[in-house]
C-alpha cells in the first residue's frame, strides 16, 4: 500500500500556522495575568465586587462591538430557549465558578487553586460530555481522569502550607477549615466551569459567534451579581473600594477579554487540539506566578500535582484527537 504524498505547506499556510501559535500562546498569559491580578484583591477585596468589575470589561466592550450599526455581517443570535438555557448556567458558573476562584485564591493561594480548578474543568467535561452530549469516553480519557483526580489529591495535600503563606493559620483544629474551603471551592469552581462548556456546546450553533455567548455568559454576571455587591458592600462600600484595587480588577478584566480575543484568532489558525495544548501552559505559568510573585510555597505535593495536572491535560487531548480521527 502506498501512501498518498501531500504537497509541502505553503509559506502563507506556514505563517498562519506560527500566528495561531502565537495568539495561543498571547491567550494563555492573559488568562494567567487575569488570574494574577485577581490572586492580588483576593484578600482584601469583596470577590462579588472583583468578578463583576472584571466581568463588566467583557461585557462592556463585547457588547458595544456586537452593536455597531457599521458592522458588515449580520449577528447571528441564539434561539431563545438556548438563550434562557446559556443564562442559567451562566448564573450558576458566576456564583460556583467564578467566586469559588476568587474563594480558592483567598484561601489557598494561586498555586494550589489554578491548578486544581483546571484538572476538575477537564474532569467535568468529560463526564458531563458523557451524560449530555453522549460522548464516548475513551481508555486515554479513563486514564486522564484517573490521573487528574490524583492531582488534586496531591494539590490538596499541599493545601495547609499554601493556605498558612495567604493569611496567619488558624489555631487548633480550626487551621485546616481555611485549606479545606479553598480546595472544595477550587473544585466546584472547574465543575461549572466543564459544565458551562457542555451547555455551550450543547445549545449553541457553530454559526454564533464566540462573541455573542462571551457577552452572555459576562452580561449575567452584571444581572446576577450586581444586588449581590451592593447588598454587601452598599454604594459607599463600592466607592471607598481602594483605587489601587479597582485598577487590578479593571486590569484583570481587560487581559481575559485580549486572552478571549487572542484565542479566538488562534483557533482560526490552527486546530483545537493544539490550541487546548498550549492553553495547559497556563496551569504552570500561574503556579510559577504563585511562588514568585506571592511567595507561595512550592512543596514536593504541590510540584507533582501540577505536573500531574499537565500530563493529564495532555493525555485528554490527545485522547479527543483520537476520538475525532476514529
């Protein structure tokens, strides 16, 4: 049997190629930056004030470029039962996923939440693709899921010392109450976030516009989490906010929206699966930022955790790409 030959990629397609992997590699440090900014005003920040100022960015810019009377492409919209559904699970990934981030950070730290909220999203994608899109999961995916798990068991061993580098310990068997509550909030924050993917994938259609569900899924946050602020904080509260503050969170959501942007260029370039490859580089920037930046501590737990989280991110894409191949 002969193979059949392919012409050599041409250098238009080769340039393409390098730009993707590029925008890719853009998307994965701003989505680190974002992580790092809000890892910042954990502490001494409401996190319902940090989400919505970071949502609102998105939001904001995204909903005024979907506006523009001078757009040539008419915007495709969701039908409205896919909408009511994408508002839902947006609301409940507001609250689970993005303030159980902004719990992790504050009591265990970026090092040990990052990477623990990222081996749970690949956890319940694979299992809510299983349940609602029935998707087959493979022996590698097993395999992945099997490893994944045994990374946060290893992240969470590593939780106590991360959690006493973030705020005085606790006395008594009161100091593992803080460690406990980030990791669990890490946990939930990577199952709405998988399913929040698993409804996208299930209601929308490939003529929306990523765009048009980013402005959703942000725009809810302003719905949902707005009372909630000011309830908490009341209008005063907002205002004595300190500006240092304001401007990490501003910061945070203008480098999710450029890593959003970023990824969306990427993924006209080169195929998904490379794209969630490079994206797993973020697992390790964010705990690198972790030490340095915060010094954090990096234990022998929490360093094979993170590269258990990496190689089980890897083996899950690989095993995607063989399911699309099959």
């Amino acid at each position: 049997m002969t193979r059949e030959s392919h012409p050599p990629p041409s250098a238009e397609a080769i340039e393409s190629q390098i730009a993707g992997f590029g925008f890719c590699f853009l998307a994965a440090v701003g989505y680190s930056a974002t992580n790092v900014f809000l890892r910042q005003v954990a502490l001494g920040s409401d996190p319902v004030l940090a989400v919505c100022i970071k949502e609102l960015v998105t939001a904001f810019l995204v909903g005024v470029w979907l506006l523009l009377p001078l757009r040539r492409t008419k915007v495709v919209w969701p039908p409205l039962r896919a909408v009511a559904l994408l508002l839902a699970a947006a609301t409940l990934t507001q609250f689970g996923g993005n303030l159980g981030i902004q719990l992790g950070f504050r009591n265990v730290g970026l090092t040990v939440a990052m990477p623990t909220m990222f081996a749970m999203v690949l956890v319940a994608a694979a299992v809510f693709g299983w349940v609602l899109l029935d998707e087959r999961v493979a022996r590698r995916t097993m395999i992945a899921i099997a490893i994944l798990i045994a990374a946060v068991v290893l992240l969470s061993a590593g939780a106590g010392a991360a959690s006493e580098s973030v705020s005085e310990p606790e006395p008594g068997a009161a100091r593992w109450l803080r460690p406990t509550i980030g990791v669990l909030a890490a946990c939930v924050a990577g199952v709405c976030y998988g399913g929040m993917g698993a409804v996208i994938r299930r209601t929308v259609s490939a003529a929306v516009p990523p765009a048009v569900v980013v402005f959703l899924v942000t725009a809810t946050a302003l719905i949902s989490l707005t009372p909630v602020s000011v309830a908490r904080l009341g209008l005063e509260g907002i205002i004595e906010t300190p500006s240092a503050d304001l401007y990490f969170m501003l910061a945070a959501g203008a480098c999710n929206l450029l890593a959003f942007a970023s990824i969306t260029q990427g993924l006209k370039r080169i195929n998904v699966v490379h794209v969630n490859i490079i994206n797993s580089s973020q697992v390790a920037m964010c705990a690198v930022a972790g030490v340095i930046v915060f010094a954090e501590p990096l234990t022998a737990s929490l360093a094979i955790g993170v590269l258990l989280t990496i190689g089980g991110t890897l083996l899950i894409v690989g095993a995607r790409h063989g399911a699309e191949d099959a």
